[in-house]
C-alpha cells in the first residue's frame, strides 16, 4: 500500500480513538468550550488529509460532520443528545470507511447520503428526522455517471440490441449509483500526482500552521517502528546477562583484602547497563489508559442498547505497562467490562427496589505491586448467581451435586472459567456466547499472568487481574529433579520448605501432602511428572552430601527483592534424606512440588520452546544459563493441569485433624508397651483416650471388678494380663467411649510409633488380633475390642436385646476364610472413629482390603466417581444420614445397586432389623460382635460369588 | 576431464541448455549417504552436549546452545527408523539448519564432502524405498561409487512433532 496511505491510516486511527473518548465527554458536558474544538479540530484533519489522498467518500462525510461541529463549536447550534448520536454515527461511518481502506487498499463502494443528509439537517437546526433523505432516482450524479457509463457501453455495442442498450441505460439511470463517483474519480487519479507534490509543499506549512493550535506534545514525538525497538530490547536483555555473569564472577573471585584491576570499570559498567535497561523499557511502557479508551464508548452504547444506568470510573489510568502486554489484554479488559455491564448491572427498577442507587458503578483500578501491575475490574451489580452456576456446571457435566455441596462459594465461582460457560439466559449480541472467561483466563495466563474472581450475590463482582510487568527478563529459581536442572519463575514460587523428620511427606491413598502450617499441601513429584527415572543409589548418596541450601540467593541490583521463604526447620545432618518442596500457587490454589535440590536465582532470559515441542504444557520456555548450558522453564500452570482436580480438590483448607482416611498398608500411630513380660505390645493410639499413672492402692472392689474413682466416675480397671502385677503406680491405658471409660493396667508405656499395621501371625490368644513387625521386633498387637467388652459387657450396648454369641474359637478359620478370598474390598462407613479405628484392623486380620469414610455422603460422592467395593458396612446412628437413608440411597440409582450392603448398629429391635432388610440391607449384625461380623462377611461374599457365576 | 569435454560438446552444438547442477554438503548415516543441499546448511558441529527435555518426542535429542541461541537437537537415525548406533559408528556430529526462523541440529554418523551434482544424475525415489525412508528423500543421485539420498530437511522437521 502506498506509504502515504500507511501513515495517513495510522494517525486517522489515532485521532478517531481519541475522538471517542471526546465524545463520551461531550456528551456529559456538552458545553465544553475545549472539548468542542478539539472535536472540530480532529474532524477538520481528518478531511483535510482525505481530501489530498484523493479519498472522496470519506471526505465528504467528514466535510459534513464538520460543518456540524463547526456551528457547535461556534456557539450557534445546541448540542443535544440527538445531535451527539449523530455525529457518533458519522465518526462510525468515517471508522467503516477506513476499515475497508486498510483492507482493501480502497475505498469502499457505497451510499452516504442517508447520513449526509440527516448531518445537514442538523446544521441547518432541524430535528434528524427532518432530513431530506434523497431519492436515488434524484441524484444529480447520475447524467455524469451515463456518460462515463457509455464508452463502456459502446464497447458492448458489438453484442447487442438498441433495445437492450436502452433498457440497460435505463436501469443504470435507475439503480442507486456510487454518488457519481466513477466518472468524479476519473478526473482526480490523473491530477493527483501533481496535487499530491503540491501537498507535501503545502503541509509542512498547514503542519506547522497547525502546531500551534493543536498540542505541543505530537512535536517532541517520533514514530519509530516496533521491530527495531524489539531488537533494541533483545540486545539490551542479552547486555543484562552478560553484566550478571561478570558481577557474579567478581563476587566469587574477591575477598576481603584483594580488588582486581576489573572492580571499578565493572561498577561504572554496572551502573550504565542498569540505567540502559530502565531506559529501553521505558520505551516499551505505555499507559493502561490507551487499553481503556474505548471502553467509556463501549459502556455508553451498551447501556443505551440495555436500558441501563451505568458508571465508569478509572483509576491509575497513567499506570505504565509492555507494550506487548497491553496489546495482549487489550481484548480480555473489554470482554470482562462489557460482562459487568450486561451480567452484572441490573436495570434502573431492580437496583431501586434492592435499594442501590440507579446507576450501576463500575470501576476500573490499576497499580503497581511488587514487580506486577494490579488491575481491577469492579462493579456493584448483582454478582454471580451460585445456583445458576451450580446449574450449569451440571448440567455441563462439570461436577456432580455432591462435590458442588462440599464446594465454598470460591470454587464454584470458578466455574465460569470453563470453556463454553455462561449462565446468561439468553446471548446477546453484547455477550453469553460462552467463549468468554475462559479465553481471558488462557490469555493471561500465556503472558504469567494470573486472574482471581470474588463475588457477593446482591453486591457485586470484582476481578483481580495481575500481570508481571516485564516479559523479557525474569527472575527464577534453578532446581534439580533427576539430574537435570529446570528453572521455576521466581513470581510462582510462593514459598520453599524443607521436610524434616517431624514434618515429613505424608500420603493419603498413595497421593503425597504435605502439612503445612495446619493445611494440608498436595504435592507433585517433579521427577514423577517429567517421567524422570529414579534416583539410583549414588545419586541419593550424593543428594544427601551435598543437599545444602545456597546461600547466594542473588539479586540483581535495581530489581525487587526475590520473595523466597526459606524454611529451615531442621539440622541438616539427620539420618532422613530432606526433601525440598516448591510452594507454587495456581489461580486460588496452592500445591507444591517435590524437587531434589535448590539451586540459586538467577534472571533469565525466556526463550520460547521450539515449535515441535510447544505442545508440551509443562513448559512456559527455556533459557540459557550462565554457564551455557540450556534448561527449560517449568510452568505450574501446566504442571496444575497435568495433575488433574485432584489437586484442585484437595487444597481447599482441609482439617487435619479430621477425615485421615486409612487403608489396608497405610501407616499407623501405634502406642507401644509391656505387660507382664519384655514383649512389647501395641495399640492404635487414636483407640487410646488418655494415658495415666494410678496408684493401685487406691482401686477397690465393685462386685467382681475392679474399679477406681477417676474423674468423678467410677472406672472399671483391667490388668493386661494376669501377669502385670496391680501394686504401687502403674501406668493405665483409659479408653473412652459416649461416657463410658475403661482403664487397662500395664507395666510400662515403651514409646509411640508409627508403623505399617501387617499382621504376620495369628494369635490364639483372643486379646490379640496377632503380631506384627514393628520398629524392628515382634510385637503383639491388642484386640481392644475383646479386652474392652470382656472387662465391661455393656461396653457397645446402646439397647438391649442385642443377640449375643459366644465366641467361638474360630479364628484362624475366619483368616483362612479370608484369605481365600483374595483380597476383598471392603466399604466402612461410620461417623465414630473409635469404631472405624477398631474394626479396620480387625477386618485387616481378615484379609479384607478396607477404606473407611466418615459420612455417607463421602460415600455417596465415591460411588458417583465409579470406586467400586465387594461389600460395604455400615453403621445406623449416623448425624449426616442415617443407614436406613444411606441403603436406599445406594439401591435406588447408584453404581453399588448390586452390592451387598451390611448393617452395623448397637440398635437391633427387630423393628429395626425388618426396616434395615426392607431398605436394602442384606444382614444386620450387632456393632461389637466381631465374630458375627466376620462370618456375616464371608457368608455375603460366597453368596455374592455364586449369584455372579 | 570428462565434464568439459561434456560441456563443449553441448556448446558445439549450440546448445541453449546451461549444465545444471546443485550442491551438496553429504553426510553419513549408517554408512548411508545423504545429501542435504548446502544452502540450508548453517553450521555444522562436533559432537555437542545436549540437554535432554523430558516428555520430548523420541526423535528429539534435547537442546543446545550456539552462540547464545537454543538449537533443537533432532536424531535423524532414530526418526529413519535406524538402530542406535554401535560404539565408534558414529561421532555424533550435527548439521544445523534453520527452518521457520529456528534452528534445528541434525545428529547424524559423519560428515562427508561437499559435492556439486549434476542434475541428469537425478532420478526420482525408486518406490521400492523403505517407505519412511522415501517420506523423506526427495530423490537420489548416482554417484560413481555409491547412491545418495537427498534429505528432504523441510518435510522432515515438520514430522518431528510433540
């Protein structure tokens, strides 16, 4: 295109944004003296420029549009509403002609006199309405388009009739013609070479007329072309590393006494390439104002369109951002304020009757914060409806009803971040397509940005948007996983920890978390999700020398301090090889990932990753080190999405001391002691309610059992074993349960362990559930169950008429039996941990592979999931849902229709027993009757086997 | 000798017809000969340490840095279908060449001659080729000794995708 078209299009383009924005303005002070000229002045260019390009369309609409402003400007017309609508519509029209200018390379064939027309009403004083809107057949144009029409014509002669020349002529006449522009540009191409070279004559001196009356600012400007500043930036970036290299070099290689003849030159060196770097970023900054000036334009028009009142405030319109990043969220901005003005605002009437005032605010706010730039969107309309969102999020398949009940109002509302959601009930053409959030949110976050939505139904909605201000350069931390080094972006990392012997990497159900400070921190394997093999055994040996922290966490001078935590909780010199978590954040949550070693900082130039590697979301790029080599820039966006929601599941606060849920293998807290002889014995501590020192003077005599006076209450006291001797002060394990306690006597209390719960041996011994290896020796493990119910019969009765069995000496039967069943899973559900604590191992013993859940809902929720049991168990009493509801829950429509289903209850009228069958229940069996149970199990499953074959 | 003897033969007969020909930087890859034509070659290198980028697709070797930019080391063997090779087959140079403003590094055995090849020596890819082999070559050249493959590289790093 010709170069002068090229600039002309770029300055018009400018001068009809600024215009908008002016417009706006007028419109609320229509009588602004300032505004107005400047209005007059911009018009008066831009159809003085069209008029020397040769661009006849466009100057005629803005030849009338600034007869308009003209009179305005003078004073003598009123600039009404109507009249402002008006000249929008002709900036518009003036906009669509320079579009297809810029496409086309012309200007566009087409008819203005409607909007010419109605201009010259108004610059006559008359209503729009009263435009004269001409005929076509009218146009004066139309003898001189015939005869540019004919030679054309002539040429066709050869082909055809009079007659049909006639009619042709007649329907040229007829048919609304290019406002005579055919013949009109005919004459203007030829002369315009020479009118042009007199144009460039007469503009330096129209410019320089000009200067004076328009800004001083555009002549201390200059227009410099973006590559040339990108390289400019390149070069300035590759500056910075080189001058790191050659600081961290100095540092190293002075001390205390000596300076090398290199220390003053590098200081100044230092010094210039800091004030280069400022410099050449500043020329990359532009204020967010330019991303915001269409938006006054925007709401204006969306709130005649909707009928609404609306606000726009903006805050820190100076505040300086890249380029790059701007023109990047450029689009997101508009998407999200358009949104608030047609989702969020509601009409005049609503507002009124909610008691806000009528006119719907929304502020935009944009600052500085710690190397990012904040920007707001605000407005105090009637936020996200949490029932609609639920809505379509089920409806999209998103969630089930369970998981939404268990969601806070956060995560539900980060539901609109999915592709294809919107819960507007109808699309407008403002938006509701559903392409929206999502978009935004990808769109930030390609350039490490990140976007947070909090939203108070009633009172509004309010998006935080955070951006890093520079893209070029970026700090980062260098870690190690599996031999190789990757670099995580310093503003990711939230904090990093150091495990320790006491604070240790746990797993729930093979996942790994971490505690941290009261949260429980899901974790990810760096190694693990890179596909990295496993540490060999001199590569442990290795880690585990040399795993120190450094120390030279550098900074570069002039930048914000990295904002690293680190957590040094433990001498490093423990037996336990530490593991080094990073605490990164994704949107609103937290995870960390496990890496080998930590490395430094260092600033970094990112590097996009080749094409054919682009695909893999787990990394934002790659760089090139101080010491040459490459290595790639981990992304945690992309790590978060390679994890799936079970991260996102699980990082919402979760109370540790609740819901541990255990499982056949899992580790747990076992409180050692003796009893009678040196074999040590054990008990699940969660089983054990206090541990105290009585004086066996004091215990006396209640029939046949022993009691003593504990807590205002009596207690029933039982030694062991009949070796424990009951003299002096013995150590007594208490065991609580609804009220009832019960103390066991034992010797000594050895220590507390944790440890995997394998029973190696039976035991024929019925207090023992068998022996199993714990810290290294045999020990026996204590059937609570047993001691507590043959100490105190009415331990588990809640009623009476429980059937009763004596206990046969079955039990290494019942292993047998269970075994052969190749491991069975079996569903616990139960709101008592004490119970849950008691049954697992026993049901363990067994054989069974067991999960337990507290609620039913839990239940409900892995059912939906597709988990799949043998057999499930379930307590009655539960506060949530009782079993009864909880059966006929799961037979009605679920995925364990078929699976047999066991109640355990200390309730057991027969009333109960007949309500529990009809429901669904296949056996009820009397919550402590461990025997029952057990042959109650085996029976199901040979059933269940022989119904399946 | 021959060649000049050729060409004034052709002009004697006033022939209109230039000798045309191309050149070729050839390189060796289980003790196969490739040609890849010299005006996309950029460099060619000794053996390099390349920084292997997990999840990368197999072909792709890792990374490596050449005066300050990130070259994408590709295994030609491993994308032909080739075995690895023994000890001492291959030195592991690379020749690098730049496609869609990146650069690529191309790991093969050896490096060989640049040769100018005349185009009547230019005949299609026979079809009996291994077909991945044939998805490659954009034809083959007689030699005196020995056949050539001509690497087609444009089509054979827009294969290599994650």
């Amino acid at each position: 295109m010709d170069e002068l078209i090229v600039e002309f299009l770029t300055e018009t383009n400018e001068s009809l944004e600024e215009l908008d924005l002016d417009l706006v303005n007028l419109e609320q002070n229509p009588n602004d003296a300032d505004l107005l000229g400047k209005i007059f002045r911009l018009v008066h260019t831009i159809k003085g420029t069209c008029g020397f390009l040769g661009l006849p369309r466009l100057e005629k609409v803005a030849h009338h549009g600034e007869n308009v402003l003209g009179r305005f400007r003078d004073g003598d017309l009123e600039v009404t509403p109507e009249y402002v609508t008006l000249i929008f519509e002709c900036i518009d029209r003036i906009k669509f002609i320079v579009n297809e200018l810029e496409e086309t390379g012309s200007e566009p064939e087409g008819d203005d006199s409607e909007i010419i027309a109605k201009l010259d009403a108004a610059y006559e004083g008359k209503s729009v309405d009263e435009a004269e809107i001409p005929a076509p057949s009218d146009q004066s144009a139309t003898p001189a388009s015939d005869d540019g029409d004919v030679p054309e014509q002539a040429v066709l002669a050869g082909t055809m009739t009079q007659e049909e020349l006639d009619a042709l002529e007649a329907a040229f006449a007829s048919a609304p013609g290019p406002d005579g522009q055919v013949g009109i540009q005919q004459v203007n191409t030829d002369p315009a070479p020479e009118i042009k070279t007199e144009v460039k004559a007469d503009k330096p001196t129209s410019t320089e007329a000009d200067a004076p009356a328009t800004k001083s600012v555009s002549a201390q400007s200059l227009r410099v072309s973006v590559d040339v500043l990108e390289n400019l930036m390149t070069m300035v970036s590759e500056l910075v590393l080189t001058r790191n290299q050659l600081m961290q070099i100095q540092r190293h290689t002075n001390t205390a006494d000596s300076e090398s003849d290199f220390g003053a030159p590098l200081q100044r060196l230092n010094h210039v390439v800091s004030d280069l770097q400022e410099g050449v970023m500043k020329t990359r900054m532009q204020p967010i104002g330019n991303a915001w000036a269409k938006l006054p334009r925007i709401i204006r028009d969306l709130a005649i369109e909707l009928d609404k009142k609306i606000d726009l405030e903006m805050n820190g319109q100076d505040t300086e951002l890249d380029r790059q990043v701007l023109d990047l969220i450029k689009d997101p901005l508009t998407h999200m304020v358009r949104n608030s003005g047609d989702h969020g605002i509601e009409t005049p009437d609503i507002r009124k009757a909610a008691g806000k005032p009528e006119t719907g605010t929304i502020k935009l706010n944009a600052y500085h914060e710690g190397g990012h730039i904040n920007i707001e969107i605000a407005d105090d309309g009637k936020g996200l409806s949490i029932d609609k969102i639920k809505e379509k999020a089920i409806m999209n398949g998103l969630a089930t009803p369970q998981e939404l009940e268990d969601m806070s109002t956060n995560q539900i509302n980060q539901f609109i971040f999915k592709a294809g959601f919107s819960t507007a009930e109808k699309v407008t053409s403002v938006s509701g397509r559903g392409v929206g959030m999502d978009v935004v949110r990808t769109n930030i976050e390609k350039i490490g940005g990140s976007i947070e939505l909090h939203s108070e139904e009633g009172k509004g909605s309010k998006f935080t948007i955070k951006i890093p201000l520079t893209l070029a350069i970026v700090s980062a931390l260098i870690v190690a996983a599996g031999n190789e080094r990757f670099a995580i972006p310093q503003l990711a990392v939230r904090e990093l920890v150091m495990t320790t012997n006491d604070n240790g990497i746990e797993k729930i159900k093979g996942t790994p978390v971490f505690r941290l400070r009261d949260r429980l921190l899901p974790l990810v394997s760096l190694r693990s999700i890179l596909d990295l093999p496993e540490a060999t055994q001199d590569e442990m040996e290795e880690l585990d020398s040399t795993n120190v922290i450094s120390e030279d966490i550098t900074t570069v001078e002039g930048d914000e301090k990295a904002e690293t935590k680190v957590e040094n909780k433990d001498n490093l010199k423990e037996e336990k090889r530490h593991e080094y978590i990073v605490v990164t954040q994704v949107g609103a949550y937290d995870f960390g990932i496990i890496v080998d070693r930590v490395y430094d900082t260092e600033e970094i130039v990112v590097k996009p990753v080749s094409t054919i590697l682009r695909d893999i979301e787990l990394f934002a790029g790659n760089t090139i080190l101080g010491d040459g080599s490459v290595i790639m820039i981990l992304d945690p966006n992309g790590i978060a999405k390679a994890t799936g929601d079970a991260t996102t599941d699980m990082s919402e606060a979760v109370d540790t001391t609740e819901t541990v849920r255990t499982a056949a293998g899992e580790k747990t807290s076992l409180l050692l002691f003796s009893a009678g002889d040196s074999a040590p014995k054990a008990v699940p501590l969660s089983l054990v309610s206090r541990l105290e020192n009585i004086d066996m003077s004091t215990v006396e005599q209640s029939g046949e059992q022993s009691v003593v006076q504990y807590r205002d209450q009596l207690m029933p006291l039982s030694p062991m074993n009949h070796k424990v001797v009951a003299e002096g002060e013995k150590p007594v394990l208490v065991f609580a349960h609804k009220g009832h306690s019960m103390g066991l006597i034992v010797d000594e209390i050895i220590d507390i362990t944790e440890a995997h719960m394998k029973l190696q041996l039976d035991s024929s011994n019925p207090n023992l559930l068998g022996s199993a290896i714990i810290n290294g020796k045999a020990t026996d493990i204590v059937d609570v169950g047993h001691m507590l119910q043959s100490a105190n019969k009415d331990w588990f009765k809640d009623h009476g008429d429980e059937p009763y069995l004596d206990r046969e000496n079955s039990h290494s039967q019942e292993i047998k039996n269970g075994n052969s069943n190749s491991k069975k899973r079996i569903l616990l559900v139960d709101d008592s941990p004490f119970f849950r604590n008691m049954l697992t191992p026993l049901l363990n013993v067994a054989g069974y592979d067991v999960t337990t859940l507290e609620s039913p809902n839990e239940a409900l929720r892995m059912c939906e999931k597709g988990e799949y049991f043998d057999v499930i168990i379930s307590d009655i009493e539960m506060p949530d849902m009782d079993g009864f509801e909880f059966a006929q829950r799961v037979r009605d429509n679920s995925n364990w229709t078929e699976t047999p289903m066991v109640a355990l209850s200390s309730h057991a009228t027969p009333q109960d027993i007949d309500r529990g069958m009809a429901v669904g229940f296949s056996k009820y069996v009397a919550k402590f009757d461990r025997d029952t149970l057990l042959s109650t199990l085996s029976q199901t499953l040979s059933e269940q086997k022989h119904k399946d074959a | 000798m021959s060649n000049q003897a050729y060409s004034q033969d052709r002009l004697e007969h006033g022939n209109q017809v230039i000798d045309q020909s191309k050149d070729f930087l050839t390189v060796v890859i289980s003790g196969q000969l490739f040609g890849i034509p010299i005006l996309q070659v950029q460099d060619v290198l000794r053996k390099q340490n390349v920084t292997r980028v997990p999840l990368a697709p197999p072909e792709v070797a890792g990374s490596l840095n050449l005066r300050g930019r990130i070259v994408t080391a590709i295994n030609v063997r491993s994308k032909l279908g080739i075995p690895k090779a023994k000890k001492g087959e291959s030195s592991d140079m690379s020749v690098v060449v730049e496609l869609d403003t990146e650069l690529y590094s191309l790991i093969i055995d050896r490096v060989g001659d640049v040769l100018t090849l005349k185009d009547e020596n230019f005949e299609p890819t026979p079809v009996t080729l291994d077909p991945v082999w044939r998805e490659f070559a954009s034809g083959i050249y007689r030699l005196d000794d020995q056949l050539l493959v001509i690497l087609d590289v444009p089509k054979f790093l827009h294969s290599v995708h994650a």
